[in-house]
C-alpha cells in the first residue's frame, strides 16, 4: 500500500495496512524519492547493503512489539482506557511512526460560519485559530458582521493560565507595539474551547490517567476526563463508527459546554495532505445556546510554528 492513496482508500483499508500508509508521511512533512536517491547514490554497495539490513531488522523489531489493539467497543466495555485513546488518536491521524505516537503539536485552520458577539450572531468574514497543543496555548482572529451591518474585530488569546485580548498579534511583546488586554474571565471558557477541540481532547484523556474513565453508553464508547488547567471542568467525549469524537460535553459549575464534530476529513491543502482527520463541521452551544458555528475552509495539521508567548503585562496583571 502506497502513499499515494485517497482519503477514502486510507479509511477503507485494513487497519495494518491503513497504518503503513500513516507512517509513510510525518506529521512534519515527507521525504521525497528523489532526495533519498540522492542520498544514497554514492554509497558502496556493501554499505547500502548493511544499511538495508539494519533498517529492516528494526522495522521488524518495532512491529513485532506491537499488537493490535482490541475494537473501541470492546476496550471501553471493559474499561481499557489505553486502548480507546490510542484508537481514538489513531483514526484521528495524530499517532506516526513505527512507534506510533502523538506527533501532533500545533495547528492552523480557517473556517468561516458564525460567532455570538454579546449575545447576537456575528457573520464571520473569516476564522482563524492558530494552536500550539504543549503550551496550552491558542489564539483565535476573528472579523464578524452583526445583524444591523456593524463589524467586529478581534483577536482572543489563551496560553497557560493566562488570557488576554489583543489589538494586534503579539501586542505588548515588542514595547509599544500594541496593547495586550487581561481577560482573566475568559480564561475558563478558552481552555474548555481548546482541550474540548478534536485534537486536544485525546491528548487531554491521555493526561488524565487515572481520573480518565471509558464505558459504553447508548451503544457508543464515551470517554470521561478532566480539563487541563481548569478545576472541576469535566469533559464527556462520544466516538463515533470511526473512532473520532462526535460530540463532547464539559460541564463546570453551572456551565454545561457542548461541542458537536462532524464531516470528518483531511483539510490540509491539496498539494499537502497528511491523512490527519479534523472535522469539517463544528458547533459549540452553551446552556444550550449557540456561540460558535465553523465550516471548516482548511487546516494545515503539519506541526507550523506556532508561538503563544505571556506579555509582561499580562503575566503581572491583578
């Protein structure tokens, strides 16, 4: 099985078969044929024979170490969180390698849809969230309309135990070069926005440990774990037939945050697909309300760099 297949043909295959096509593509980008013929023209042949030989002799190695683990269904039943997260994660694209692990740090994607912008709908112009999953950080640009034709602007900021508005990306970094604005009672809400995201949810079950808990419920595997960085904020994830959540839940206090995914695909750019699922098709409600409706227009899953730094002013704000 090649690199070269279709997003369909990756979904359809046989699941060692479907993970051979993963791993012929990192997170952080392909090799090409022609540089790897470079790199070995002009090597003797005795040498590229005991290259050959150590390479297979690993690759034989590493998948002899590993099983297949049991159906989603099975696993939550029996309450095997390891195996629900690592399916989870698996069908979502994000594990890679021989050794199959999470290599996906940050995230860009663009959408356009609506937004609720004190309390009334705000036609988006266009949606950016650029996200970088270790610092617990994301930065969301957005430019809206609301119903009576005035438009909104604004860039939402979260990283670490900080939040904060900006009027420029990067305010306040480079001394008078735009104003950082604290935001101290946003920052519950952004958190919950970031690990509740397709991506991050795994990886915030995955952090959980013990306090994670799989079971099955209405006949879906559902996948109970705590928010990062929020106390009491507990998130209920279902998985889908694929193994991608289709919704989550996270409650705190009073709150109850819903996020629904769906139209799961590979949005990267034609000419850079990396077979790392996201849902085309977002909905977050709060107390039943809708705040947030995105149609997804692209993501780039390719591990960008992507900062999400603390002004000084923010950090030392009361």
């Amino acid at each position: 099985m090649g690199c070269g297949l279709t997003v369909a043909a990756v979904r359809e295959a046989p699941a060692r078969q479907r993970a051979e096509s993963l791993n012929c593509r990192t997170v952080g980008g392909p090799r090409s044929a022609s540089a790897i013929a470079r790199s070995l023209k002009n090597r003797p042949p005795l040498q590229l024979a005991v290259l050959l030989a150590i390479v297979l002799t690993g690759v034989q190695v590493a998948w002899a170490q590993r099983t297949t683990p049991p159906s989603t269904s099975k696993a939550a039943a029996a309450g095997d969180r390891k195996s629900v997260i690592f399916n989870w994660m698996w069908y979502t694209g994000m594990l890679r390698g021989v050794q199959e692990v999470d290599a996906v740090a940050t995230l860009e994607l663009q959408a356009t849809g609506m937004i609720q912008v004190q309390g009334q709908p705000c036609k988006l112009a266009n949606y950016r969230a650029s996200i970088n999953y270790q610092v617990s950080g994301m930065r969301v640009q957005y430019m809206c309309a609301l119903p009576n034709g005035q438009s909104r602007k604004a860039i939402e900021v979260v990283s670490g135990a900080f939040a904060w508005d900006e009027d420029i990306v990067g305010a306040g970094l480079v001394p008078g070069r735009g104003t950082p604005s604290p935001n101290r009672a946003a920052l519950n809400e952004r958190l919950i926005r970031l690990w509740s995201s397709p991506q991050a949810a795994p990886k915030a079950a995955a952090a959980g440990g013990e306090n994670t808990k799989v079971a099955i419920e209405d006949g879906k595997p559902v996948v109970t774990f705590p928010i990062p960085g929020v106390p009491g904020a507990i998130a209920k994830a279902t998985l889908n037939a694929e193994n991608q959540a289709e919704y989550v839940q996270t409650k705190l206090g009073n709150v109850v945050t819903e996020f629904i995914y769906e139209k799961y695909d590979d949005y990267n750019p034609a000419d850079d697909k990396v077979y790392g699922y996201f849902p085309g098709h977002i909905v977050e409600k709060r107390n039943g309300v809708t705040v947030l409706d995105l149609t997804i227009s692209q993501t780039d899953v390719g591990n960008l760099y992507v900062v999400v730094p603390v002004p000084d002013s923010v950090r030392t704000a009361r």
